[in-house]
C-alpha cells in the first residue's frame, strides 16, 4: 500500500472498531498492570472464558504489589479452570520483577519490558500501545491471519521469521494512527470478522484492500505447518479414604506439565500394565495395600500436545497412614482450596454428585 491507500486502510479500519468494539473490561482501563493479565490470560484462550477470571484475579491481586506478595498456590487457585498454568507463574515471577526492579511501576520502553519474565514481542506491544500509546506492533495469531489474507503472504506463520515479517508490516500500518485503537482493530477484525473458518468478507470494513477476498483464495490463508498429533496417555486416577474419611491427594512436580497443581494419584496405563495391576504400583509406591474397585467415572482431557483418557478407581484404608512429603491427606471441604486441574477437577464434581444421590 502507499501512504494514501495506509491512511484509507487505517480510517475504514477504526472507524469500524469505534462503531462495533465489544465492551470488555480490559478495554476500561489504560492500567498497565491489568492490561498485562488480560494479555496474558487471553493467550490461547477465548474472550468469553477469559472475563470472569479476569475480573476475579484483579479484585483479588488489584496491585503489582498484591500479586508479587501471594503465595504461588494462591495465584495457581485463582486461575484454576483457566488452563496453561505456567501462564500464572511466568506472570507472577514478571510482576515480582518489576515490583523490585522497578518499585511496582510496569515499565515505559520495550527493551526493559522484554527483560521481564514471561513478556515477549507480542504482550510487550500490546502493554506499550494499549497503555502508553506507544508505535509498537502487537502480532498475535488474530492478527496474523488479518495481515496474511489483506497481503497475500504465502510464509508459514509457524516460523517465527514469518511472525518478524507481520510485525514489520504492522509497524508500518501503525505508524500514522492511535496505535491503541489500531492494534486492538487488528485483533477485533480477526476475533469477529476475518474468523479461521468462516470469514464474514461480506461485511468486512477493509475488504476493498484484501487480495486473498479478491481473488476468493481467504480460506487458504493463513500458510501454517501441520502440528503433530497429540499424544494419547491413559491414566487410572485413584481415590483413596482413610479412617477419617480424609482424601489424598499430591502435589504435581514443581516443573513440568500443571507444574504444582495438585491432583489425586495417577497411574499411567501402558501395554506393561493393565488394570490387574493397578494396587500393586499403587502399593509399590504408598506401601500401603489397598483394594480398589473402579468406578463408572472417565474423563478425556485434551492439552495442545497430549490426551489425557482418565479412569476412576476408588479405595479406603482402615487406618491412619503417611502420605509423604508432597502428599497429604485432605478433608472433603478443604479440597476446594487447592488448586486442581480440570480433570480433577471433575473428579471433584462427580464426588459430590455421587455424596448428593447416596443422601437423597
């Protein structure tokens, strides 16, 4: 595009997001801070699942200096359900950084924000125009499949020389406009508009400058390399009572997958073994024999990368044990201040519906 054909682009595009914005809360503020959560939460995952957590974590966490002071397994529990949960921690381990770096103020310049655990190009240029109406890109999935189809670029935009490309292009676009309102026009057109499936080219704002739309190719683009499939792991999850009618449960290792969380005993399934021997891993590693029956309870939960196919056996002790040092034996109403992943999650949920139908 030349300069008049970027300011007409640019004019039709915010004239558009001014008219039709959805009415978010992230958009209600210039704060830094909560711009960073909403960010950071929304990586991945959709608007609408995104705003009651948003709003419950910044009533619980209002301050860099809330944040920075909680414990880890409280923050891990306030975004409980919302999945990615290194997410939390890189957010948390940021914002410790910049309460004592920098005295709770979020920086102003894109190379202090880039030093800050968890921020890379894309939440940095989204803090810096959001918040300080800053010139900068902020390239994010939405935006790259706009820019691909508006200029036809045929790169894969898994590779992250691709990504540099859009945040060149973008950074010419912004140039002469709002660059808050222009990167949030971005990511609304491609949220509401320029959708992965079923773009809406008939109403779009900027159609008249769409190659892909013009020559009617939209739906191959973006260029994208396929993902491997996600490996299948299957798991006999193990509900354990003792005595006291107590339940165990452990804490996940502090790295890794739901790095923390905790759960109920896992065992994974595997053609070594099957469910025969299930008590006998069980036992080898509590030292505790203990029967167990399954339940009709299953559950599949699919991450990015893995599928987790879960099975429910239940078991009781009729005695007192030790759990060990990341185990620990919990009453039935203090389950509900740990943090669990959403597949025990629902662990939890089948529990009390099976205690609500035993009392009925």
């Amino acid at each position: 595009m030349d300069s008049a054909q970027v300011k007409r682009f640019n004019h039709h595009l915010l004239k558009w997001f001014y008219e039709k914005k959805r009415d978010l809360p992230w958009r209600r503020t210039k704060n830094p801070y909560y711009i960073w959560i909403s960010e950071v939460m929304l990586q991945q995952t959709q608007v609408d699942t995104v705003i009651p957590y948003y709003l419950k974590f910044i009533k619980r966490f209002p301050t860099v200096d809330s944040l920075a002071q909680a414990p880890e397994q409280s923050v891990l529990k306030y975004w409980e359900g919302l999945g990615y949960y290194s997410r939390a921690r890189n957010l948390q381990q940021g914002v410790r950084e910049v309460a004592t770096r920098y005295d709770g103020n979020v920086p102003e310049n894109k190379t202090d924000l880039l030093s800050i655990r968890g921020i890379g190009p894309y939440t940095a240029g989204a803090i810096l125009s959001i918040a300080f109406d800053e010139p900068e890109p902020a390239v994010d999935g939405n935006v790259m499949r706009v820019i691909s189809r508006i200029f036809l670029i045929d790169d894969d935009v898994a590779k992250v020389k691709t990504k540099k490309k859009f945040e060149q292009i973008v950074g010419e676009l912004i140039a002469e406009t709002d660059p808050s309102a222009f990167n949030q026009s971005l990511m609304e057109l491609g949220a509401m508009i320029c959708r992965p499936k079923h773009p809406k080219c008939g109403i779009c704002p900027v159609k008249d400058y769409c190659k892909a739309c013009d020559e009617g190719v939209q739906h191959e683009y973006p260029v994208k390399s396929r993902k491997a499939e996600p490996r299948q792991a299957e798991y006999a999850v193990i509900l354990i009572e003792d005595a006291d009618g107590r339940i165990l449960i452990e804490q996940r290792p502090d790295k890794g997958l739901l790095a923390g969380m905790w759960q109920f005993p896992m065992i994974e399934l595997t053609s070594n073994n099957d469910n025969k021997s299930i008590p006998k891993i069980f036992s080898g590693k509590y030292g505790w024999h203990v029967p167990l029956k399954k339940s009709r309870f299953s559950y599949t939960h699919r991450f990015s990368h893995l599928i987790w196919n879960l099975l429910l056996y239940e078991g009781r002790l009729d005695h007192h044990a030790d759990p060990g040092r990341r185990s620990r034996w919990a009453d039935r109403s203090e389950l509900n201040t740990y943090p669990f992943p959403v597949p025990h999650q629902k662990v939890i949920e089948w529990m009390i519906e099976k205690n609500r139908q035993e009392h009925t």
